[in-house]
C-alpha cells in the first residue's frame, strides 16, 4: 500500500514539473522576434520551394547545419503555413518532449525520487527555455541525444530486449548525429564507455562494436556529402571561444548567472569526488555521464587546436543531460538524510529564484521587429521601406531579412505596402524607413533624395523606424 502511495504521489509530482516546464516555455514563446540564424532556417523552410530550391538557399547561407532540421520544419510550414510566429512551436514540441526524457534517464540511472529532482531542474532549466523557444535545431539536438543516450542505458541493463533495444539505439543515434556533427562526441563517449567495460569489468564488447559499425555505415550514408564538406573548411565563421569556457566550463550561459553557473560547477566537482570510488568500481552508468561531459570539452578543443576553433555553448546543449542527471543522482547517494536534505533543498530554492528573475526580468536580445510592425501600424503612413546596411551585392542576406518582415506584415491585422529599399517607387510621398541592426553605426534615413525630412522615430533593440515625408 506504501509503495503505491509513493508511486501515485512521484507520477503526481514528475506530471506536475513536467507540465510547469512545457508552460513556461509556451507563456514566452514569441517573447523574442527572430534573430538572424532563425531567419536563415525560415527563409530556407519555406514550403512553397520544391526541393532542389531548398537544397540551394540551405548550400547558399546554412551551409555548416544539416539538413534534417530544416526538412522538418518545412514539412510542419506546410501544415501549419508559412507563418514566423507558428514556426516556434516546432522547436517548442522538440523542447517539451525532451523535458519528458530528462526523467526517464534519471530513473534508468537510479531508481529512486531522484527522477523527480533531475525533472525540476530540467524543467526549470532557462537555457532550456530558451532553446526551445528558437527557431534552430538545438532544441532537436537536445531531444535526439536524450533519446539516443536513453536507449544505449537501456542497452546495458535491460538484457530481455536486446533486439528491440538495438534498433532503437541505431535509429536514434543516426538521427541524433543527424541533427548537428557535436552530437558525435555521444557517439566517441560510448565507444569508450564500452572498451572500459570491456577492458575493466570484463563485459562484452562484440555486440556494440557491430552496433556502432551499423551506425558509423548508416550516418555516413546518410551525411556522406555534409561530412566532405565540413572537414574542407580551413575555418568557420565563429571565433575562438576559449574565454568562455575557461569562466566556468559555460556553466554560467547554462544555469543564467554565474552565482548559478558556479554553483552547479562547484556542486557537480564535489558530488563526484565524493563518490569517485563508486563511480569507478561499480556497474553503473556514472562513468559514460562524465566521459560525455569531458569530451564535450576535450573532442571540440582538440579539433580548435588541429584544424580551426568550433566550440560554442549552444553546440554541446545535449551536455544538460549528464550535468543534470548526476547532480541529482549523486546527491540521492548521500547517505546522510540531513546533509542530503539541505543539499536538495539549497539547490531547489536557488533555482528557483533564479527561474523567476530569468523568466519575470528576461532582457530582450533579438531586434525587435513586431514592437516596430506594431507601433507603425497606429499611424496613418502605411508605406514601410526596409533599409539593410550590408554589402549591395550581398542579395542572399538581404532576402532572408526582407523575407521575414514581409511575413510579420502580411498578417490580417496590418494593411501595409511593403518594399526593398533598393526597389523603392519613385514616387511614394510618405514612408517608414525600418532599419536593421541600427548599432552598426550608420543613419536611418534616405540618403539619395533631399526632399524627405524626418518627423518621427521609433527605436527598439537592434531596430529603427523613421517616418519620412516630403516636405
């Protein structure tokens, strides 16, 4: 009856925390307009391209992506239709099916009520959040790699399914490398979690070896023209990120501050530590989390130091996963209830306050196209003129901009007419002139004609807006 009990209440609380979770990335949704690289994916997605079309925009500007993320999201576009604002809900289900994983792997791990911590933390996870509010294949990265680390633990454990296991191993981790080329250093992980088990605690080896061949045939088939080019670069448009993994390891970018960012770092060093003995001489699955959480770092510097710099924050997302499940996991190991007590509830009250000052004083760091859309639609000038301050000959880049406001300003609600500035009639009278990423240093207005004068403004973050009429 007591066991019952516990199971009703720890389904109650894991639904409870997993719901909050999807919310809070459903009640900020559209808090933020797209950025640059979301223009990129929703530029290349449009569903009225055929194919090969697609092919060429994602070869021309997403070159250094695959291709699978942008496949998916033109099929949901053509469904839901070509509407910026309905694009977020595609990484949003990626975002709340992982939160789901998130707890699932916590209870193949260890099966106890650690679960449930590794589901809060999840699920109040802001970096999380926020990746599953973006139009970019992070939040399809974290949700492959949390389902391709799920099947390789069930892999180990659960004997009875061996066959059924493997597939679903194999299928995800070709889909998870799929999605983005970081997700390999899962893949290097457990090739070395199975030779240490093989080497030290004398487990088999053949049947993972032909699994990860199976895998290695079929992500090459897959990606065989990704991976050409990719290895091709010289380098990347990214620069050396070394400064930001020095402060913290991005704990800091991961948990919101760097109170918060230490504190995890700090957290995580001494739980494993304490345990080391443990984590090393048992037949637990401690051992592959960290293996994945150094060679997140380790694999990417490495390939910074032979080749070019790669490594960013965003890329090894899927490194929550581990951080998450052995800070919970390895605090249910302590064996003092009163220690552990303090340590669970420490750690849930900090988080907690940390959730709500990066939810309710969330700052804006994406240019603000709708507050401009929204602000100009109240005046009486109906006639909007994009500016965009780049190389002329740079059409691609002027495109995918001008793409996404003529889709914000093609909603119902708005009666606009919208125009290029290199495409701007003659003889219009009155005009905004909406400029992007204004803190470049140049002046929004119409530099070619001495007849305008300008009589209002509008500014917001990376955008301005400038009603011009002649005089």
């Amino acid at each position: 009856m007591q066991k019952n009990n516990n199971i009703i209440i720890n389904s109650f609380f894991y639904l409870f925390f997993v719901c909050t979770g999807i919310l809070t990335i459903l009640y900020q949704i559209h808090f933020d307009d797209l950025w640059f690289d979301e223009m990129v994916s929703f530029w290349v997605a449009d569903p009225s391209l055929i194919h090969s079309e697609t092919l060429l925009r994602h070869n021309e500007i997403d070159l250094h992506s695959p291709k699978l993320f942008t496949f998916l999201l033109k099929f949901f576009l053509n469904f839901t239709g070509y509407d910026s604002q309905l694009a977020r809900y595609l990484p949003f289900i990626f975002g709340s099916v992982s939160l789901i994983i998130f707890g699932a792997i916590s209870y193949q791990v260890q099966k106890n009520s650690s679960f449930l911590l590794t589901t809060f933390l999840a699920c109040t996870s802001i970096y999380i959040i926020k990746y599953s509010q973006e139009l970019r294949p992070y939040s399809l990265l974290l949700l492959t790699s949390s389902l391709n680390i799920f099947f390789y633990i069930n892999l180990i454990f659960n004997s009875e399914k061996k066959i059924k296991n493997s597939l679903f191993f194999i299928f995800f981790s070709v889909l998870n490398y799929s999605t983005h080329p970081f997700a390999l250093i899962i893949f290097f992980s457990q090739i070395t979690h199975s030779i240490y088990k093989y080497i030290f605690l004398n487990e088999a080896l053949k049947m993972h070896l032909f699994l990860y061949l199976l895998v290695i045939v079929f992500y090459t088939i897959f990606n065989h023209d990704y991976i050409l080019l990719q290895i091709s670069f010289e380098s990347y448009s990214l620069s050396d990120d070394i400064k930001n993994v020095i402060d913290g390891f991005y704990f800091p970018r991961f948990f919101g501050s760097k109170i918060m960012g230490y504190y995890y770092l700090l957290l995580l060093i001494l739980l494993v530590i304490k345990n080391s003995k443990m984590i090393f001489s048992k037949k637990n699955i401690y051992l592959f989390l960290l293996i994945i959480i150094l060679f997140s770092y380790v694999v990417p510097l490495v390939y910074g130091i032979i080749n070019t710099p790669v490594l960013h924050d965003r890329y090894i997302i899927f490194i929550l996963i581990p951080i998450l499940v052995l800070i919970s996991c390895l605090i249910y190991e302590i064996k003092n209830k009163k220690v552990k007590f303090i340590l669970i509830s420490f750690t849930v009250i900090l988080t907690l306050l940390n959730h709500y000052i990066e939810i309710f004083e969330r700052p804006n760091t994406k240019p603000q196209f709708n507050n401009i859309i929204e602000d100009i639609h109240l005046s009486d000038t109906k006639n909007i003129v994009l500016f965009i301050n780049d190389d002329p000959s740079d059409d691609v880049y002027k495109n995918l901009i001008s793409n996404y406001i003529q889709n914000i300003v093609s909603s119902p609600k708005y009666i606009f007419k919208f125009y290029r500035y290199d495409n701007m009639p003659d003889e219009l009278q009155n005009l905004w002139l909406i400029c992007y990423k204004p803190n470049i240093d140049y002046d929004c207005k119409i530099k070619t004609n001495n007849n305008f004068e300008i009589v209002d403004t509008k500014i917001y973050w990376q955008v301005e807006a400038k009603l011009h009429k002649l005089k």
